[in-house]
C-alpha cells in the first residue's frame, strides 16, 4: 500500500492551484485581459516594481494594480511574456519570465530575461514584485537554484 501523508497532499495540491492561477495570469496579460488578471488578487494586494523598470513603484489594492498592469500593457503593440520556470518555496512562488514585445510607435523588438515573486495566502496573491535580476528573486524567496 502507497502512504502520502495527508499534509503533502495538502501542499501538491497548493502548489498545482497557485501554478495554474500564475499560468492563467500571465496568459490574461498576454492576451491584454485586464478582467481575468484580477482573478486571484487578494483585496490587499501589493505590487512592487522597482526603480529602473518603465512604471517603477508600489502599488495597493485589486484597482491600483490592474490599472498598473494595464498600464504597462498598453505600452505593447505587440508580443508576449512568457513564463520559463516556476520555483516554489512554500507560500512564495518564483517565476522566471521572458518578456519579448514591440512597443507602440516602435518598429523594434525588444525584450529580455527577469524574474516575478508571487506571496499566496489563502489561494490569492497578496504581493506581487518584479525583479530585474532573478537571483534576487530566488533571495527573496529563500530559493537556492
């Protein structure tokens, strides 16, 4: 007889449901869903992105941070971020991203490589910030890779 204890159970399932929310989220924006990216917000969200990124700041609650991603995606004539690889470490997930778009009044592409941490509680994102280098990401999150 297979034994799995009931708490790692608990814990596959968590994982699968805040991957799966992530998934749906990136694609939302791909997509440029403002509705769907709201979806597993927590009322208190936060947002962070940090100085040197084009919309630089922090921002509070489910309006305040949609309307910050919108934003940021209404910059795009064109293209996609694409998650790379998720790294979990218990409530706090890591998602390696690349992001790889033409800008409105822009014949260029442009793009690169960097990192999201995503803080879950109860099923829903509660902090969300963006991370130039994915190394500190992993520091963040107390993820050694």
């Amino acid at each position: 007889m297979l034994f799995v204890p009931i708490f790692s159970v608990a814990i596959m399932w968590h994982v699968k449901t805040a991957t799966e929310s992530l998934r749906q989220f990136f694609a939302a924006i791909n997509r440029n869903d403002m509705a769907v990216i709201a979806n597993d917000f927590d009322p208190e969200i936060v947002r962070i992105e940090p100085e040197g990124f084009p919309t630089a700041g922090t921002y509070r609650g489910i309006g305040e941070v949609q309307e910050h991603v919108k934003k940021g995606r209404g910059t795009w004539a064109e293209g996609t971020c694409e998650p790379e690889r998720y790294l979990v470490n218990g409530d706090k997930i890591v998602v390696y991203l690349h992001a790889w778009v033409r800008l409105k009044d822009s014949t260029e592409w442009t793009g690169g490589r960097f990192a999201d941490g995503f803080l879950f509680r109860d099923g829903k994102i509660v902090e969300y910030l963006s991370f130039g280098e994915r190394a500190q990401a992993l520091k963040w999150a107390g993820i050694t890779d």
